[in-house]
C-alpha cells in the first residue's frame, strides 16, 4: 500500500488513531463510565437536557454546584464526531463539580447527520445560549471549555469566543489532514476548506489560555497532536500549561479529570487562579 500521512500506509494510519483497539479493556471500561455516569445522574442535582436549538441531539446538562458566581466548566465528550453522547461521559463532572465548578455537559450532532462544519456550528450555538441565558441558568462566572478527543478540537475551536476565558483540550485532535485520509473520514466526509478552517493547529496564536492534557500511554499519534499544539502556542508567546499524565491512555485519563484532586482539576485551577 502507498505511503499516506507521516510513513504511514492506511492499514498504519488505523492503527495509529483507533484508540479502541489500542485498550483491550474498553468495552468494560465504557461500561464503567455509563454506570458512573447514572449514578451521578441520581447523586446530583442537575437539568437535564436543556435545548440550546431545534435539533434533538442541540442539549445539554447543567449541574450547579450551590454558587451561581462559580465558574462555569463545559464539557464536550468525544468519539470521533460520530459516536457516544455526554451520557456516556457524564461522570467526569465529579472533578470539577468538587472543585467549585457549575457544570454544562454538551451534546451535538454526530456524523454523518452533520457535517464537520455543522458540529462546529452548534458548539458555537450552545456558547450562545449560555450567554444569553446567564441569569436563566446561573452561568455568571467565567467559562472554561473543555473537551476530550474530538471535543478537544472543539473546545480549542472556540479559544477566541467572547464568552470563554480558558480552554482545556484533552487528548485533542489538533490537526484534521490524517482524520481525512483515513476510514474516519468515511462518515464525516471533510472538505480540504473544513480541514484547513477547522484544525486548530493551523490557527495559533489567537485565543485564552490553555491546558492542555494527554496520558503519556495514548497512541503515539494523539500524544504527538497535544505536544505539537502545546509546543507551537509556547512559540507564538501563548499561556499554555501542558500536562503529560504518566501511564494514563485515552480512557484513563478521564479517570483523573473526574477527581477533584487529580491532576488535571489542580493544574486548572493554578492556570485558572479559581
């Protein structure tokens, strides 16, 4: 097969970006997380499935922690634009929630039902509504946007956004030239316009501070994503805080982002000063 993406032939570029394959656990450990997630479901107090537009998949959870002048941590779950929904993720409000964090926990229009540029679009949307809706929802405080996997590329997207003052992408997709040249793009179907437009790698240095985290035991791809962006934000005179997890891969690593003394919620709050 011919050289595609960095040395890499397609059967290469599966591998090095199928995060599944890459945990022999998953399938247990998806579990997991969905029981966790019900379970904070029935442990806190939330609105579930408020409306940010017409579309069903256009809601999104609010978990207040008792402050309305709290910091606002949004949170928008991964899966490659076309798979899971904020249910499956929902337990990783537990770190944030215990460190003083109202929490949004985002849904969105997978693929191929939306293109890429649509899933962007309602990201934007959903800031919108938070915006216009701070009293309604008790979102004074500031927002930091977060997002795992493919919600890192969106909530690195949305660094510049009136409403957001930090962003965290975690294990982020940074760059969306080998997404498209790989079976992932079957349902997405990316324009070389949406690659350009939409690989936050490709727009440095205009936006908030950032966090940004990875678990040193991910595939090799995704650790490189997290240090090049890291590392190029540094170069352009950016705020960046790059925190390597050591031995987490591309599940575990929200383990530790739904603990409030883990090391992702402490590094937050330094970059933060919350």
């Amino acid at each position: 097969m011919s050289e595609l993406y960095r040395g890499m032939d397609q059967t290469a570029l599966r591998a090095a970006y199928d995060n599944v394959a890459a945990v022999a656990d998953v399938a247990a450990r998806m579990l997991g997380f969905q029981a966790r997630s019900a379970a904070l479901y029935s442990a806190t107090t939330c609105r579930r499935d408020v409306q940010y537009g017409p579309q069903p998949r256009q809601r999104f959870d609010w978990l207040p922690c008792g402050r309305p002048d709290a910091p606002v941590f949004v949170f928008i779950h991964g899966g490659y634009w076309q798979a899971r929904s904020k249910e499956d993720f929902a337990f990783v409000a537990s770190g944030p929630l215990g460190c003083g964090f109202n929490v949004v926990l985002a849904e969105y229009t997978l693929a191929p039902e939306a293109s890429m540029t649509g899933i962007v679009g309602e990201i934007g949307a959903l800031l919108t509504a938070l915006a216009e809706d701070r009293e309604g929802l008790g979102t004074r405080g500031p927002i930091c946007l977060a997002g795992h996997s493919a919600g890192g590329q969106l909530s690195a997207l949305y660094r510049a956004h009136e409403s957001v003052v930090h962003a965290m992408p975690i294990s982020a997709l940074v760059d969306l030239e080998p997404i498209a040249m790989s079976w992932l793009n079957d349902k997405l179907q990316l324009t070389p316009e949406e690659i350009d437009a939409y690989s936050p790698m490709r727009h440095i240095g205009h936006g908030v501070p950032m966090t940004i985290s990875v678990g040193t035991a991910e595939l090799a791809e995704l650790v490189r994503h997290s240090e090049e962006y890291a590392t190029a934000c540094r170069q352009a005179g950016e705020r960046v805080e790059f925190v390597p997890l050591p031995g987490c891969n591309h599940f575990t690593i929200l383990d530790d982002l739904a603990l409030p003394d883990g090391v992702q919620m402490r590094a937050l709050l330094d970059a933060m000063a919350v």
